[in-house]
C-alpha cells in the first residue's frame, strides 16, 4: 500500500470485529512507529498497550467506578476550547450529525446518541488498546510530536490492513488510567487508541468526514498570490 492510499482510506472506525491483533504485528507497527518525527528528537511519547485479559480488566475496572460517576473524573486537559467559533465548530457539528446519519439516528433521539457514545468504553469493541502518555514536565510543542506519532501508527496500522480510532474521551478518565497502567506521576495518559480490524457491516463505517478545499486552508506563495479569501491565483 501506498503512503497516500493510507492517508486517504484512514477513518476513525466506531465497530471493530471480535478478531485478534497478531501480537507480533502489533510489535512491528509500533516499532516502526518509533521512526516519527520529534523536535530535538526528545521522543516524547510513551505507550501502553491493552490486550486480551489485561484490556479486560481495564473495562471491568471503568465499567464499576462509572456507577458512581457516570461523568467520568474531569477532564485534564480541554478536549476542545470552551465557546469554539467558526469554521471550526459547524465541522465539528456536521461530522457529528454525518456519523448519526450514517446510523439512522434522529437528532431528537438523545437516547439513542448517548448508547452509541458508550461504545467508547468498550473501545468500540477493538482487541487492542492503546494508551498514549506525555511525560507533565515538557511543554505543548511536545504534544505536536504525539500528533506526529499517533498519525505514524494509524497509518503504519493501514498498511497492515488494520484501522484505529483515537479517542481523547479517555482524558474523562485519567486518575483510572494512570492507576491502573500503574504510570508514574510525572507521566499523564493524553489519549487512548482503539486499533483493530473494522466491521465492514456496521453503518458507521461508512462514514467519510468532509475535508475543506485545498484554496480553503493552503496559501501558495511562489508565482501566485493570495486572495482576500485565501484562495490563490496567477499573478
């Protein structure tokens, strides 16, 4: 496969088949995904990895403590900024709206919503788990090289013939998180990721999220010039 035929058949996958990561393929992704590019090569991600009994736990440990705090524990850090503006928050709206479509899930129909957004604490039903950590004491430039890694692996996993899912939700969960992988207090879980094989039969996977339009986020400044709408054109 490609590079670019993994950058365009990545998605975030909500239904993963009850089919087992061989664990040795798992071990050559992520050591492949050691080679993603860091600033200062500081190298700043650190990862644990959940299957088969020890991800099981994991699920029967939040499945008992969201009795009593159905909410979560806080997030640690803003998933997204309080009062996001514009284009920013109807893409975020649509992708939502998309992915119920694709269900046939009613706006009006909370119910509904909120099951499907439980999936996340089974993963999505994925057999392997990852948990991605940033050490506390590096500053947000270092969370550009998580973004860096993350899209290494999930791209690394499509060659592979996998698909993955990453989900900051587990931010809601973080004092579980590190209790459980046992993490050091320096170290802080920024993200989970659901790696698998997707259920091609499940209408969510249908789902493909609009991209804006390359004159709509690029510039060009060589023999073109930008427009006040930041399309470009010959001079």
């Amino acid at each position: 496969m490609k590079v670019s035929e993994a950058v365009a058949s990545r998605r975030s996958v909500r239904a993963f088949l009850d089919q087992a990561v061989d664990a040795q393929l798992l071990r050559d992704i992520l050591g492949k995904a050691q080679r993603a590019p860091s600033g200062g090569n500081l190298q700043p991600w650190v990862v644990h990895v959940l299957t088969d009994q020890a991800l099981a736990r994991f699920k029967a440990l939040i499945a008992e403590r969201k009795l009593d705090q159905p909410f979560g524990e806080g997030a640690e850090y803003p998933i997204y900024p309080d009062g996001l503006c514009e284009p920013y928050r109807s893409r975020r709206s649509q992708c939502g709206e998309d992915m119920y479509a694709s269900m046939g899930i009613a706006r009006e129909d909370k119910a509904a919503r909120l099951a499907f957004l439980a999936g996340n604490f089974d993963f999505w039903g994925a057999p392997a788990a990852l948990f991605i950590c940033i050490d506390r004491r590096l500053g947000t430039t270092q969370w550009v090289d998580l973004g860096l890694y993350l899209q290494t692996v999930m791209l690394l996993a499509r060659e592979a013939g996998l698909d993955s899912c990453a989900q900051e939700f587990w931010t809601l969960w973080h004092r579980s998180v590190a209790e459980f992988l046992q993490l050091p207090a320096h170290l802080m879980p920024f993200c989970g990721l659901a790696l698998g094989h997707a259920d091609p039969a499940h209408p969510v996977n249908s789902l493909r999220t609009e991209r804006a339009g390359l004159d709509e986020s690029v510039v060009f400044h060589t023999s073109y010039t930008a427009t006040p709408t930041g399309a470009a054109h010959e001079r």
